[in-house]
C-alpha cells in the first residue's frame, strides 16, 4: 500500500512521504489563490474551489478565508455554506450534505495521531472520515473530530466539540457534544 492509500483507509500512515507533501502543497497553493479572489471574480473563485475540492455541488458558498489539507477528499454538496474561517484536515474523506450550513470559525479534523505516546514518537499519523447529513446547521466554533456522523436534519450548537456521532433530527451541544433534544 502506498501511504496516500494508508492514509485514505485510516491505516498508521507516514504524512512526510513526498507524494503527500506535494499534494498538500498543490492544496495551499490552490487555498491562496482563492483566499486572495475578491469577491466579484465569482466565475474564478467557482473555478478554484472546484480545482481543489473533490466534488462541489451547485450554488456552493466557502466565504475565505478558508484552509484545506488535501482538499480532494473534501465533497460539498448542493447549496453549501461554509462561513469564514472554516478549516478542513482532510487526511481521509469528509463529506458534506447538501444544504448544510456551517458557521464561522468550525473546523473539521479527520486527521488525528496515535494515542500511544511510542507510536506517536514514530511520526507515523492516521485519521478517519467525517460525514455531515443534509439540512444539517453547525454553530459558529464547532469542531468535529475524526470518525464522526452527523445525521441529516440535526444542529450542532455554537462551539461544540463533536466527538461521537450525532443521530439524524435532534439539537446536540457541549463539550462533548451530546444530544439535548429531538427536533
């Protein structure tokens, strides 16, 4: 396996290896040329997220700026809104459904180290998937960490830290994150 194939199967991976490196460097070429479109070249910002992301659905709105890992593995569908400062590590895949809001300031970390303190001094690294619903809103300052689902139709309240999956219909807030209530 090679270690981009590691990486995506959420196997201990090596994030030096230069076919990474080289591709996370495309990505924050690709993050500086659209964090740095003005507003009214819509056509070229369009044209530069779909350069970087793997899959962009229509009427998609990422307000800069707005930072990537790899960006291939990030799916965006119909009618997304990720707010300023949305950060993505997308070291395997993370999905996001169609009309889902994401305020400012939430960050998606698929990516995640060893917990065993030996391993980690390795250098070796891992991750795994995040997969948002549709129609799904998630409150300014959120974070959602590596391995979760949030079910359609849910709201994640401001400044939660998403740590387990969230079912589909239900307001969920806290650190960890919790359900609080069905919608």
């Amino acid at each position: 396996m090679t270690e981009r194939e590691k990486m995506l199967s959420g196997a201990l991976y090596n994030a030096l290896d230069a076919d990474l490196v080289a591709a996370r460097a495309r990505a924050r070429d690709l993050v500086r040329a659209y964090n740095g479109l003005p507003e009214t070249a819509q056509a070229e910002r369009a044209e530069t997220l779909r350069s970087l992301l793997g899959s962009v659905g229509a009427r998609v709105e990422v307000v800069p700026p707005f930072q990537v890992d790899y960006g291939q593995y990030v799916t965006l569908g119909a009618g997304v809104f990720l707010n300023f400062n949305c950060v993505i590590l997308d070291t395997c895949e993370v999905r996001i459904g169609a009309k889902t809001l994401v305020g400012p300031g939430v960050q998606f970390y698929a990516a995640t180290h060893p917990t065993d303190p030996a391993v980690r001094r390795s250098g070796l690294e891992l991750g795994a998937p995040i997969t948002v619903g549709e129609n799904v809103w998630i409150g300014g300052g959120a974070l959602l960490l590596a391995g979760v689902t949030v079910g359609d139709d849910s709201v994640i309240g401001a400044g939660s830290v998403v740590t387990k999956s969230v079912p589909a219909g239900v307001l969920a807030a806290g650190n960890p994150c919790r359900v609080i209530r069905a919608l």
